[in-house]
C-alpha cells in the first residue's frame, strides 16, 4: 500500500517510514502539508499519516484540504498527536480523520491500523468495482428493455392482435378487449382457463403489457415443472440458513423479481393445496414470508394464473381449494378451443405461413382449396399452437407458391380418431427401416416435431406425452421450452 507520511521532524519520520517499509508498504515523506498537497495531488495514497502540530499548516488543515478534493483519490487519514492533546484529537476524527495515534507512536498500533486501512481500502475497491459492474448491467438491461418495449409496441399497433397471434374471431376480439381492461387494476387477480395452446399466454401478456407502456418486470411460473418445496422457495425466497444445500445469504423470489409487476402462475391446478393456502394470503394480504423468515415482506405485483384443468371439477373433487378458486375469479377468462372458432384456422394459418416463408426463405404465398378444406376439418387438439407447428414443419420440409393437402399428410397420419370417425392409429415407426438423406440431416428439427406430433397423440396432456415418449416429465418441459424460445446463441 502506498503511504504519505507527513512529519516536520526528521528523525522521528525516518524511523516511522523504516518500520513501515518493513512490513511491505511504499512510503513518500515529506516535511510539511504544501509538500504534502502535491505530492497527493500527484501519486495515489490509499493512506495518510500526519503529524498535527505542524509548522505553516497543521494536521488538520491538512486533513480538511485532502477532503475537499472530493472523492475522486479516497483515502484514510491517521493523525499522531503527543500525550494530553485529547482535545486536538477528538477534533481530528470529527474533522474526517480515520483514527489517531499518540506519541511516542507504538510499532504494535502502528502495525495495527494500517492492516485495518488495508483491509478498509480493499473493500472500497471491491465496492467500486461491483458499482461499477451493476452499473453497466442495468444501463444494458435498460437498453434491452428499451428495445423489448419498443417491439411490443410495434406489435400491438396491429389492429387486434400482440404478438403473431391476430384474432379474427368476435369472441376473441371480446376476449382481448376484457383482458385489456384488466390491465388498468393491478388489485385484481384473473384466472385464465383453455386447452393447451390456445392462446393463455398471449392474453396474460396483454393483460400484463397493456398498451405497451408498462415497463413493469412479467414472471412467470410453471406450477407443474417444480416440486412442492422448490416451488415454495422459489416463489416466496428464503433468509440465510433456511435450509440445508441453500445459498448463505439467502435468495429473493419470483415474488420480490415480480415487484411493482406481474406473476404468471401457468398450470396453477397443478399447485398443491397446502401450497394454494399461502397463495391466497399473498393475494388477499398483499403480504408474504420468506422461507425461514419472521418478517412480512410487502408484494406489490398483480396476479395471473393459467391453466388447461378443469379447476371447477378439482374444487368438487377436493384437490384445489374453493376460496382460492373464486377469489382468483374475480377477474375470469374462457378461452375457447381452436374447434369452436373454426373461422380464425385459415387467417391464422396464412398468418403463420407468411412469418415462416419470410423466415426460411420460401415462396409460399397461398393456401390451396384442397388443403384449406383438410385445415378446416381438423380437429385441432393443440389448437393455436399445433397449427402454428403444423405451418412452421411446411414452411421447413417444402418449398412451393401454395401449400398443397399433400404437406398436410400429418394431419391424417399416425393420429388417434379425433376427427376420422374412429380410424384406427397409424402402424408404428420401425427404427430399422428408414434412410438418411446424403445431404445432412437436422436431428434436433425432427426431435421438436416428434415431441409435438407425442403431444398431439395425447390431446396436449404432458405427462401422457411424456410416459409415451418414455422420458421424464422434466425432460418434456426442457424440450418444450426449447421449441418455445428457439435454440440459444452458441448452442451445440
């Protein structure tokens, strides 16, 4: 550590700056507080260590000048005085000073404060470098929330739709429109019910976004995907030594992340009863506790929860708590399936084929009357999302003006009887009979269509998929994210 000692007696500062060398330290001497002055001016001193009473300028003139330089060079301050000058010294430390010595000056409390000035001047620096890197975290989460918000407000200037999702159907029309007023009270739990991809996600988003103005932060938490305990210390945080394998300082949950904004609970039938309990505390106390804690912790965020069960049947059954279901009521939205809005399946398919088209780099224009019809007749068990899919798996196998019912094959191949009056399913793969093309083949492209093609088998149910696929249900969710978000940057 560099050190500037000030001293007007010679032989006195020789002695202390030989017993600072000894223990490791760089030392600048220097006989009075002008010389002083410049020579901080000039160099970089974590520590100062001055005699008071000084000739021309005192100690503590010397103190009081280094502090109005400002903060640009902190340092820390030691002052020496001699026996009985109690009074100087006490004005010293309320001057700025880090501590005082007395003369004689004793190796032992020399040694020993300028250990604590090190330690102290290494935490500033370390604080100064983690303030620093948040700093420039933030500014880039605020640049990446910028543009986040400016593309949703793009989005949403479409003339009934957020997302690439558009609604050409009058109940979907109404269905944005109520979400939309839900957005203006945040007090107001909503409870969004529909089969697996209809659409729940697109709505909590406009219940939550509005008009794109709410830079508010949107968690979101799949029920279904964590256990009970995991659950509850993932959404409520927990305090230091909560638990064995937890982090020492403790870790704030999607509750405190969500503050000022909004949690979306997907799958919340999936939520254990004991854990549906602390639930609508949080939603009628506005208040919860951390995991291992005695505090109240204020939660200020709106919430959403989604779900493909029938929670009306669950309550009758015992396993979903009828407080909570009609306190999540009071704000109530019924999507309807893909089927019963059959006029949105070919907008929403010319929609969908116009964004892949774009995307891979196809020509498909139009939609051919033959195929129109086979769209038409389908059932559509995973709704939006599975006609989506279905686009998404032409726009990437062929390349034509018109999507003809032959791209469509899927549609009336290896399905159970869903809309085929009872056809029997088609035979099963046999993994020793198919080639592989010569000019590559993209095994991940056809893993994310096997899964959705297992999901659509299942009528959208994931643990059935996943017994099918004879993988784990996590497993499932990681692949299904996967798909939802695309591959990540850099992955293999």
């Amino acid at each position: 550590m560099n050190i500037l000692l000030v001293e007007d007696d010679g032989d006195s500062r020789a002695g202390v700056a030989e017993f600072l060398r000894e223990l490791g330290h760089q030392v600048a001497e220097c006989g009075d507080g002008e010389q002083a002055l410049a020579l901080f001016a000039a160099g970089d001193f974590p520590m100062v260590l001055s005699d008071i009473k000084m000739p021309r300028m005192s100690g503590i003139e010397l103190l009081k000048r280094i502090r109005a330089l400002g903060g640009e060079k902190p340092c820390d301050i030691v002052l020496f005085t001699g026996h009985g000058d109690m009074v100087t010294a006490i004005e010293a430390l309320r001057a700025g000073a880090y501590d005082y010595l007395l003369k004689p000056i004793s190796v032992a409390e020399l040694a020993a404060i300028t250990e604590r000035i090190a330690e102290h001047q290494s935490l500033l620096r370390e604080n100064r470098a983690l303030t620093s890197r948040f700093s420039d975290e933030v500014r880039a989460a605020t640049e990446e929330t910028r543009r986040e918000m400016s593309r949703l407000k793009k989005l949403a200037s479409q003339a009934a739709g957020l997302g690439n999702i558009a609604f050409f159907a009058p109940e979907m029309r109404r269905i944005a429109a109520q979400a939309a007023r839900y957005h203006q009270d945040r007090s107001i739990p909503v409870l969004i019910e529909g089969e697996t991809g209809t659409g729940k996600e697109i709505i909590a988003r406009i219940i939550h976004y509005g008009d794109c103005k709410d830079p508010a932060p949107l968690i979101d938490v799949n029920c279904a995907a964590l256990t009970a305990s995991l659950f509850e210390s993932e959404f409520f945080g927990y305090e230091p030594g909560a638990f064995t394998g937890g982090l020492a300082k403790g870790q704030k949950g999607k509750l405190d992340l969500a503050q000022g904004g909004t949690v979306l609970l997907d799958e919340v039938g999936e939520l254990p009863v004991d854990l549906q309990g602390k639930l609508l505390r949080v939603i009628q106390e506005k208040q919860f506790y951390r995991v291992g804690g005695l505090r109240k912790v204020a939660a200020d965020v709106r919430i959403i929860c989604a779900t493909n069960a029938d929670l009306g049947q669950r309550v009758e059954r015992g396993t979903f708590r009828k407080d909570l279901f009609y306190r999540l009521k009071v704000g109530h939205i019924v999507i309807p399936p893909l089927r019963q809005r059959r006029e949105e399946i070919l907008p929403l398919a010319e929609l969908f084929l116009r964004e892949f088209a774009a995307l891979k780099g196809r020509r498909f224009k139009t939609i051919d009357p033959d195929a129109a019809d086979l769209l038409l007749a389908y059932d559509w068990p995973g709704n939006v999302r599975e006609l989506r899919n279905t686009i998404e798996w032409v726009a990437f196998m062929f390349d034509d003006v018109a999507v003809q019912a032959a791209h469509l094959g899927s549609l009336t191949k290896g399905l159970p009887p869903l809309s085929r009056g009872g056809a029997a399913p088609g035979p099963a793969l046999n993994p020793a009979e198919f080639t592989l093309p010569a000019g590559g083949f993209n095994l991940e492209d056809y893993v994310d269509r096997i899964v959705q093609q297992a999901l659509t088998l299942c009528r959208g149910n994931k643990t059935a998929a996943a017994r099918y696929l004879g993988i784990s249900r996590r497993s499932l969710y990681c692949r299904l994210e996967r798909i939802k978000n695309g591959p990540q940057p850099g992955a293999d």
